[in-house]
C-alpha cells in the first residue's frame, strides 16, 4: 500500500512473493504499461521491437561476457541505455537505481515511447532496475512492485539485489517521513 509506514518484508519473505508467477516463460512481457522486461533474444530481434513499437532499451547487463548483443546498432528510431552489471549479490546495484530509474521514466514520459529494460534471462538484473523504478517513480512499496511484477513475469532478483532493495526503500520512507515532520 502506498504512503503506509510498515515493516519490510524479510528477504526471505520477499523470495516467497516471487513465486507468484504461474505462467509461461516468454522472452518478453509487458509488466506496466509502455514498460516491458525481457532477456537478450527479444533484445537482439530488432524487427519483433519495431513491431512492438519500443523507443527505448535499458540493457541491465552491456557488455557483460553472458550478453552478446551490445553490437547491435538500433539506429536512431531507439535510444539505448548500457548498464554494466553483475548478476552476483555482492554486486552494488544501487549505484544504477536513480539513473535507470530517470531513463525508465523519460521513456515512459515521450510521446508514444515504450520501453524494453533486459539482462540475459530478463529475471535478475532488469527485474530489479524494474522495481527500483516502480519504487522511485510510482511510489509502489517493494513488496508491492514483487507482487505487481512477478504477476505478469517470473523474475527472480538475487538476495544481495533484494537486499538493496530493502535499502532503497528505507530510504524512501525516511526520506518521506523527514518530508512530512518539516
């Protein structure tokens, strides 16, 4: 719920809410709307992205030895964004949840842009940018954005991803309970 002060949900408790997902696996599903999270062969199928209309790529995992498709020139009909990320729990994703999350949201924000954010397998690294946004910009709690994401794709963000997650969110509530002392 929105704008309720709660305790977080344990990590553990959280990877419970990620097996919400009882459908297929696809390389592709829209999980908000303009907003679809996919792994590296939608990625690498320019004609199958023209035809879904995306506008702007986040690629979770540029240049990491599993991502072949960094080649890709997209022209200039797709702007695209390259984070280089390790799908590892140690890895600090955080550094990346305010930058993707401003692209997510200027995509979002032009006029008929839709966005695929991926990784390889489209369940780690881009669900977690994907939930950081929604955390950021749509204000969703991490326990909400879990359930909202994980209805419509199977993700599966690593423990140390969650972990930092949790961190964003505390940060929020901080943020939001100094805002509304002032």
């Amino acid at each position: 719920m929105k704008g309720v002060c709660r305790e977080s949900p344990s990590v553990y408790q959280l990877e419970a809410l990620l097996d919400a997902y009882s459908g297929n696996l696809h390389h592709v599903d829209q999980v908000f709307p303009s907003l679809f999270l996919g792994d590296v062969v939608i990625a690498n199928d320019k004609s199958k992205l023209k035809k879904m209309g995306i506008t702007h790529i986040l690629n979770a995992a540029h240049a990491s030895w599993e991502c072949t498709g960094d080649g890709i020139d997209y022209g200039p009909e797709i702007q695209y964004y390259g984070i280089t990320a390790e799908d590892c729990p140690q890895f600090n994703m955080r550094l990346f949840f305010y930058p993707a999350a401003e692209f997510i949201h200027k995509a979002l924000n032009t006029p008929n842009g839709k966005i695929l954010v991926h990784c390889v397998l489209g369940k780690s690294r881009s669900a977690t940018l994907v939930l950081a946004y929604l955390m950021i910009y749509q204000h969703f709690s991490l326990e909400d954005a879990i359930r909202h994401v994980a209805k419509r794709r199977c993700i599966a963000p690593n423990r140390g991803f969650l972990e930092q997650l949790q961190s964003l969110e505390a940060e929020q509530h901080s943020r939001l309970w100094r805002c509304n002392i002032l």
